[in-house]
C-alpha cells in the first residue's frame, strides 16, 4: 500500500511540471491557425530599392 501511495505521490508531483512543458510545446502549434485565419495580420517588409551594387560587387570578385 504504501509503494501505491508513494507512486501516485511521485506521479501527481510530477503533473504540473509535466503540463507546463506540454503547453509550452503546444502554444505555437495551436497559434498557427489563428494567424492564418486573419488575412490583415501579414507583415510585409518594405519594397527594396533597386540599385546596381549587387552585379558591381559580382563582377569584382570573379576578377580578384
């Protein structure tokens, strides 16, 4: 009887700890679809410049 209660002791003690990992795990799973759901909540980064740095910068190490 006692090893009964010492267990179930141990696994109760055990439960907040185990629930806490498991919502921490399960928090971005289950934010997923809410974000998607909302079409306003898309973060758009700004519309770069174009400028011709990037083929001078090409040109220039195929050279060196």
């Amino acid at each position: 009887m006692n090893r009964i209660t010492a267990n179930a002791l141990e696994t109760l003690r055990l439960l907040p700890r185990a629930a806490l990992i498991l919502m921490l795990l399960a928090a971005p799973v289950l934010a997923v679809p809410t974000m998607r759901a909302d079409a306003g909540s898309t973060i758009e980064a700004p519309a770069l410049k174009k400028s011709g740095v990037g083929f001078v910068l090409l040109v220039s190490l195929q050279r060196g």
